[in-house]
C-alpha cells in the first residue's frame, strides 16, 4: 500500500481544519451565553492547535483603552483563576496586540527580539513553577472593524495528550505554532467576535429588560408605597415553589417540570403581577380606611358645627330666661342648667363622632353599629346657607357599613380590574418566545379553582400551573406583609392556616399549600423584623 504524499496529507489536514472550523461556528452560534461562549471558544482554539494553556481578553471601557482577563485554561497546571484589568499599550504582548492589531506568534516568549514593542514577564511562570514558550496572540476584530478582544494560546504540544509536568519538559516537547494554526486561529478568532458580540447584545437585551421590569416595579409601588418589596417576595417565593414542583414530580404535577427559561418567564411575571395598577385610581388604590382622609375630616367639622350650633342655641336661651326672670333674680341656677345641657349635648354628638371613628377602621363590624350609624345620619345640622344637613351622608353610612375591609364594592370590583389591566398592558409588548406566556400567567393569579375568581372566573384545567403557584405566594405575601396601614400582619401558623382553609374550600391548589408548608418556602425571604 503506498504511503499518502505530502500534498495529500495537508489535503487531509485542511480538510480536517475546514470541519472543524465549520463545528466550531455551529457551536459558537449555538451558545447565547457569554461566558459559556468564551470558555467554548478559548477550549475550541486549544483544541485545535493542540496549545496547553489559554487566554482570553476582551476590551472594555469608554475609550476602548482596557483589557480585561476574564477567562484561562491549563492542561498541565491548575491555577486559581484571578480576573484583572490592563492597559491596552504596547508594553504587554498582549496590549500591543489588541493596540496594533496584528498577530504576534512568538517562538519563545523568553527571547523576544530586542527590537519588539513588547515585554514579557516570567513571574508568573516564577510563582506557579510553569514555562511559557510557544505563543500566539490573535486579535478578534468584529464586523465594525473594532478589536473586542484578544485570544491568546500557549505552549503547542505535539500531541493533545501530553502533560506539561514541568519547565523542563516545556523546553523539550513544546513546539511552535506554524502558519497553518496562524490562518486556523485568525478565521476563529473572526467568527469568534461575531459570536461574542451577538452574545453581549443578548446580554445587554437581558439586563435593560431586567431594569425595564425593576423601573415598573418602583413605579407600581410608588403609587401604593404601602405594598413597597410585595414584588419581589412574590417572585422568591413563586420561582422556588416552581423548583420545589419540578423536584417533587408526583401527585397532580407529576408531569410537570419547569426549564430554566419557565422559571424566568414566571420569575417576571410575578414581578409585573400588579402591573395593572397603574390604571386604578390612587385613592383607590392605597385606601386605608372605609372613609378618605377627605371625607373623615368633612364629617369632623360637620359635628363640629353642630356641638357648636347646639351651644349657641342653648346660650340664646339662657339669655332669654334671664331677660324674662327680671332683675334681682339669682342668674346661677339658670347658667348651670345651660352648662348642664351643653356638657349633655357636647358629650351625646362627640359619642357618635366616636362610634364614627370606630366604624371607620377596615374590620369586622360591630353587631348593631349599622343601625347606630344610621341615627347619626338622622341627625341635622344647619349649615353656613342655613339649610338643614345630616351629619352623616347617606354615601358615608354606606361605606362606614362596610362588613369587613376598606373597600365598598365598586372600589373593591376597581382595584380587582387591576387583573385585567395587567393582562392588557403586557399583552401590548412584542415578548420572546420565551416570555410568550407571561401575561397570560400574570393575569390569571387571581383566578380560583372553582371558577368564582377573576377576572375572568377560570376553572382548575384552564389556570395556567405558574399562575396557581404565584396564588398560593400572593395570598401569602399579601396576609404576612407587615407594612400594610390597614392591617397588621398574620402571624406564619395562622398565614398557613388560612392557606390550608382556602385550598380545603376549592380556591387553591392543596398540593401546592403541602409543599409551600413541607418545604418551608416561607423561608426563601428574610423573616421581617
């Protein structure tokens, strides 16, 4: 059998580069990840060149004038890896590199020709017992002609499998790298900053979407600053609900397990589940009481007219008695029966100002504190027109009569349209595939698995599985938060009771309330002091 040529053999060879290049390209394409795509691209370039250790560098800064190390590999030595920056200058190989934007392929890094440029330091090779020789320094130029970095590889060995276990062993086996691996790396090195740039675009998508999200957040909370972190607990506790799910897989979600991508998907759109109200009314939304500020203070200064209303017209009668009583008359006995009825009245008003004030706290109302409100509205005073006007509107009593909470009904059925908002606001944004779902998730974490939800009263097979794990975190969140005016927080027995009372009653998943409990998820956020 006769021996292949020469040509034949560098046949075979660039035949076996071309493949290999052509790999690498798939996989770099492949890899939206920046720091997987660098350890894929500098592991690639070894590989390749059969080159012991490798660096990669990309350049950073306003004027473009740093390097940073970020990533190194080493078959023969394992060295902590330490990122630093550089100066882009021609003091450093690498620096004149990124600066000339030339390759450098160095046959011996030790005896660099006097007339270079740049310098090279062995203390590093001092401090670790290792010996740089061979290297070549790729610039990595992007389609806009700009140098992003520099990939730099070390010690070529003649053969892939061989341990450099020694400065000794460097000097003998290491060999150069030929102009074969020059053109190898200069073609990876091209698409390499195609890759590194399309995934440091991916990147910086990710964290503006990030701060879009988090801008949203501060702005739904700046409006209701009583539900300020609300959010961002919710998301905790969701997103390690979810991975407590993906880990059981047993019961009603056996079949479920959520991919990395779902986790962020559900991650935001517990973020952005309020997102809706921005479109309800801000004294809607952070109402404390059953009555406005406003409205408390208007029916303030009604009583206050009628105590002094009532000690006016008192006062005009004494002085009629006294006048009618004639001279010599003792005028006290008249003056304490006067003192006595105005104490009366004063005191008799001033008690239904505060079974006002009372009624006016967001709780259970008192049996018979509907109809004790309802003879305050009963009541008149004159008003400055001298028209008679009661002391309670029949609007204040309808509101003071509120069972339970703060709200009356058509505010309650507002701040639940927040739902429905948030579905339509998120519904507007052209979202990745990805994040497809999001606002059908975000908009669904009020519906109930009996269909008596909202906003659009969804049954058990119709809710989305993340929206009934973001239910169980809202309902948490919502009776343990400790920052609400209205309310004082749910001590964490009774918050996992009402859960477990809920889910008994058809509302929510049980299984997701058992695994809330039984993994303790509770303790993903810091206990509130």
């Amino acid at each position: 059998m006769t021996a292949p040529s020469e040509l034949e053999r560098e046949n075979a060879r660039l035949r076996e580069q071309l493949t290999a290049v052509t790999e690498v390209g798939i996989a770099l394409s492949a890899e939206p990840d920046l720091r997987s795509l660098l350890a894929t691209i500098l592991r690639r370039a070894r590989s390749l060149t059969r080159a012991d250790a490798g660096s990669l560098y990309l350049v950073e800064g306003e004027r473009r004038d740093r390097l940073r190390f970020v990533l190194a590999q080493n078959d023969s030595l394992a060295v902590p890896f330490v990122e630093m920056v550089l100066d882009v200058s021609s003091k450093t190989i690498v620096g004149h590199a990124a600066r000339s934007r030339e390759v450098i392929n160095l046959e011996d890094a030790y005896r660099i020709p006097a007339d270079a440029e740049f310098s090279f330091s062995a203390k590093f090779d001092e401090s670790v017992g290792y010996r740089c020789k061979s290297m070549l320094v790729i610039p990595m130029i992007d389609h806009r002609d700009q140098v992003i970095g520099c990939l730099q590889l070390i010690n070529k060995k003649p053969r892939a499998d061989l341990v450099l276990e020694s400065p000794a062993a460097a000097e003998e086996h290491v060999v150069p790298f030929d102009e074969a691996d020059v053109r190898l790396m200069s073609s990876l090195a091209s698409q390499s900053a195609v890759a590194i740039d399309k995934a440091r675009l991916i990147e910086d998508l990710e964290q503006t979407f990030e701060g879009l999200v988090r801008a949203s957040v501060v702005a739904i909370e700046a409006r209701d600053p009583t539900t300020s972190g609300h959010s961002e607990r919710v998301a905790a506790f969701s997103v390690a609900l979810a991975k407590a799910v993906s880990e059981v897989g047993a019961g009603k979600f056996a079949d479920v397990v959520f991919t990395d991508a779902q986790l962020k998907e559900l991650r935001f759109a517990s973020l952005l589940h309020d997102f809706g109200k921005v479109g309800v009314r801000e004294n809607v939304l952070v109402k404390a009481k059953k009555l406005h500020p406003w409205d408390l203070e208007a029916v303030r200064l009604r009583f206050l007219a009628a105590i002094r209303e009532r000690e006016a017209a008192l006062l005009r009668e004494l002085v009629g008695q006294l006048c009618s009583a004639g001279r010599g008359v003792d005028p006290q006995p008249f003056v304490e029966a006067a003192e006595r009825l105005i104490r009366g009245e004063t005191e008799a008003l001033r008690s239904m100002l505060e079974a006002v004030l009372e009624a006016n706290e967001p709780k259970v109302l008192a049996d018979g504190r509907d109809a004790e409100l309802r003879h305050v509205h009963e009541r008149r005073f004159t008003d400055l027109d001298g028209q008679p006007r009661p002391l309670l509107t029949s609007q204040e009593v309808e509101n003071l009569c509120i069972p339970r909470g703060s709200l009356n009904r058509e505010e309650r059925l507002e701040i639940e349209s927040h739902v429905a908002h948030t579905f339509r606001f998120l519904s507007q944004i052209p979202w990745t595939e990805d994040l497809a779902d999001l606002p059908r998730i975000a908009g669904a974490h009020h519906e109930k698995l009996d269909g008596t939800g909202y906003p659009n009263g969804l049954t058990d097979a119709a809710i989305p599985p993340q929206a009934k794990i973001m239910a169980v975190a809202d309902i948490y969140d919502a009776l343990t938060a400790w920052d609400r005016p209205y309310k004082k927080a749910v001590p964490l027995p009774k918050a996992l009771q009402i859960l477990e009372s809920e889910a008994s009653r058809g509302k929510i998943e049980p299984q997701l309330v058992e695994l809330f409990r039984e993994r303790r998820i509770y303790e993903v956020v810091a206990p509130r002091a």
